[in-house]
C-alpha cells in the first residue's frame, strides 16, 4: 500500500541526533534468533467493551477479533493515570506520573515529558531500532520534548488532542490563539486543521505506518501508533461513513479496525509477521460525557477517574513465537511495564533515569508460575494520588478523594454534565468484586493495612504535599 498522492509530500527523512543515554542496567534479552520488531497500536478514550471479544457492539470489528485470535487477550490491563497526557508519558517513559509530574491534558506549548527521561523509542533506538510515530503524541510541544527529539526517526501527527482547537464547545479560549497543526518529521505540513483534515487522521497515521513496514521490512524497528480516534470530536473518512449501521461512533470503530487490518496485512506481506509482536490497547477508558460519541465500558466510571471505567483497557498481545494463540490472560500487569518488557526483548539497555516498570514477560506468555513483580501500582487523577492495586490486581485500596460521575450525557458531539463525588477510604476484592461495589475494609484489616503501607510510601516519595492515608 503506498502512501495517497495527498500525503507522499509529508514523508521526508529527518536527520534524527538522540543522545545515547547513559547504561549501567543491562536487559539480558530474550533470544528469538533475530531482535523482534514492534508495534504499539494506541487508541485515544476508547472503551474496554468497545471492541469483540471483549464487548459486543452494534458494528463489526472483525481485524481486531482475530488479533485476538491470533494472540492473547490481557482483560487485567491497567493505566496509571486516566487522561491522556499521564497516561501516554506512563507508556513511553515506563514511569509513573507521580515521577514525572506529567499529569492530566496538556495544552498547545506545553512543556510535556521532561528529557531527562528517556522514551521507549531512545532505549529501541540506541539498541538498533528504527522508529516511527504516527498519530496522537501529546507527551510535548516544544522544540526539545516532540517526536524528532524523543528517538523517533520518523513522525506524523498532533502534537495534542483533536479537540484542542478552536471549534470545540467549552475548550479554554487560550486554545483558539493556537491553531491545530499537522506534523511531519520535525516540520508542520498543514497550519490549520479544519474539517475537511480531521476526517483523513486515521487514514494518513495508517498509511504512514504501512509505509514504514513496507521500507523497514529487513532490520529491527519500532512502530508506534496512537490514533487520535475515538477522541471527540469524531471524525470518520468517506470510505466509512454510514458504514456501521450504528451512528458515527460505530462508524469511527470501523474505520480504527481497517486500520488495524492494514497494519497486520503489511506485517505479513512483508514476511515479518512472525517475528513482530503487536499490542493493542487504549491510554484510559471512553470518555462517557460525550454520550454516543463515547465508548462503553462494564466497570465503575469512566475516563478521568481512579476507579476501573477509566484506568483498565483492554489490551490484545500477539507474538506468534512465544504467545500462544486464541489465548485469554487474567494476570494484571500495567503500561509502565511494557518499556523494560520491550527492552528485555530486544536486548537492549534500560535507560540512566530510574523508572517504576518492570519486565513482565514471564506473565505475558503465561509461564507457569509466574508472579507480578510488583507490590502494587499506584493510581491517580491529575495531581491527586488516589490510592494503589496490589500488583497480582487482586486489591484496590482507595484513599479518600473526589471524583467525578456522569448526570447527564450529551449527544451528537456535545458534552453532557458531571458532578462531583467522594469516597471514603475503602478496599476492594476486585476478584470477586471487579466493579468496585462493596467496601471490604473491615472484612480484610491485614490486606487493608499492607496496601495502605504501599500507598504512604508512594506518597511519601512522590506527593509529599499530599495528605496522609
């Protein structure tokens, strides 16, 4: 597949300096004659039930079903922080917010993800890799935090989010003073995004992807592609439009699922497929103010709160050399792990900077008895540290903090109404309890007791401005 006449303009190679990080942990590697390449399919507010075989929707998803099929599907897979900038700064740094201070949304010029820690796409690339980055970046905007600079040889896309423009309802009205531009290896290619661009994000981010296959087919590389889709406001190409049967967010899952379909007819047209391993998931849960224009999902809440609706994705792992096919995993592990996870893989050295993940791979191909490697992993909402599961997934302890819940849905585009809650310290069985109805506190002191002791010690190490447990 060649990249459409429109966009063949944008694709210029970048000379690309990364400063090689300092070394002094070193990942044995897993070895599969040849280094695994990699592909980090990243979606923007989509629900844990938007796609089978998770949930059931109205309209098909039939690229991602048999990703499924073809891999193991992780129904445990947790963010540390549900909003976008945190959770994406988590993803490619392996640390949480708390250490990074990368917290919520950041807007047009926002500094973003300190350079002092390093990305999974520099730890790849001092290792070999060529790298791209197709789509959503939103971990910074300026010149030293975007993609050209963070160990990416080639980029497209936004800087920030699609609604982060000046035709959305209720946005800050600073954002209007910067319009939203397109990106493409270190230059902006389109200084104004309209209506008329947004429906072609998915398609270009495809193409590019497809592309990058197609001319990297015989040595390592990393791909990374976080569709700025189901973000509102949607958008969805001609080739889909009407298409589900099931309005425009049935639409936009669609054309997000052809994608996917292209992205792994590519890697096996290109004799790669075997030796890629691929993960599908989202940076928080749907977004549910926006009504038919948000995802679904079965747990509490949803996006922008600590509890499961916002911080468990559904996630699919596929790796036809060691994960077996047509699989299901209840192991809980989170995205801070899938840097040091890929870097083991690889073979490749763990950056100077201290991180919070840790090598996963025993519980991603389900060695027998494999346990989490963590104590617990904390959650948060902004700068508010909420509370930590403990790392098998079986406990959650919530401190006591505020949250947002859903009174009313918009519809067509426009937000609905929140209004503001709050918990009181409270445990969950989230084995027998994973939608967070019944406090256990009182049945479980001992497990109360030694996740509380976690939490003051994350707190004290990062938000000691915070009040105690």
């Amino acid at each position: 597949m060649k990249i459409a006449q429109t966009r063949r303009d944008f694709l210029k190679t970048a000379a690309l300096s990364v400063a090689v990080m300092g070394l002094p942990r070193i990942c044995k590697g897993q070895s599969f004659g040849k280094p695994p390449n990699f592909v980090i399919i990243f979606l923007d507010d989509s629900g844990w039930a938007d796609f089978k075989p998770f949930g059931r929707p109205a309209y098909k998803t039939p690229n991602v079903a048999q990703l499924a099929k073809d891999g193991c599907r992780f129904n445990n897979f947790y963010v540390p922080q549900a909003v976008c900038s945190a959770s994406r700064a988590a993803l490619l740094s392996g640390c949480c917010p708390g250490r990074t201070k990368v917290f919520g949304a950041h807007g047009p010029k926002a500094r973003g993800l300190d350079p002092k820690y390093a990305t999974v796409g520099q730890v790849l690339k001092a290792r070999g890799y060529t790298t791209a980055v197709f789509g959503k970046w939103h971990i910074g905007d300026q010149p030293d935090t975007r993609p050209p600079e963070r160990g990416f040889d080639e980029s497209c896309g936004l800087m920030y989010s699609n609604d982060m423009w000046e035709f959305h309802p209720g946005n800050p009205k600073y954002w209007g003073k910067y319009p939203l531009w397109f990106w493409d290896n270190g230059k902006v290619t389109i200084d104004r995004v309209t209506r008329e661009h947004q429906p072609m994000l998915t398609t270009w981010y495809t193409e590019h992807a497809v592309d990058f296959i197609d001319r990297n087919k015989n040595k390592p590389f990393f791909l990374y592609v976080p569709h700025s889709m189901p973000h509102v406001p949607l958008f969805v190409s001609k080739k889909f439009e009407g298409k589900s049967g099931a309005g425009l967010y049935g639409d936009v899952m669609m054309e997000i699922d052809w994608s996917v379909g292209e992205i792994t007819k590519a890697l096996k047209a290109n004799g790669v497929d075997d030796n890629t391993l691929v993960i599908f998931t989202s940076d928080n849960g749907p977004w549910v103010s926006y009504g038919n224009h948000a995802g679904t999902t079965p747990y509490r809440e949803a996006k922008g709160t600590g509890f499961d609706g916002g911080t468990r994705s559904a996630c699919i792992i596929k790796f036809p050399k060691a994960i077996k096919a047509g699989t299901t995993s209840t192991k809980a592990f989170c995205s801070i792990d899938i840097l040091p996870t890929l870097a083991h893989l690889a073979g490749a050295e763990l950056p100077e900077n201290p991180i919070d993940g840790k090598n996963v791979w025993d519980l991603v191909v389900g060695k027998r008895g494999a346990k989490n490697p963590h104590d617990y992993y904390p959650f948060s909402t902004g700068r508010n540290f909420e509370g930590v599961i403990s790392g098998d997934g079986r406990w959650k302890l919530h401190l006591r903090h505020g949250y947002r819940t859903l009174v009313e849905a918009g519809k067509d585009g426009m937000p609905g109404k929140y209004r503001q809650e709050k918990i009181g310290l409270s445990l969950f069985d989230m084995e027998k309890d994973p939608y967070e109805t019944t406090n256990v506190l009182d049945k479980h002191p001992e497990v109360a007791n030694r996740l509380k002791q976690y939490a003051e010690r994350h707190r004290q190490k990062f938000y000691t401005n915070k009040a105690r447990p």
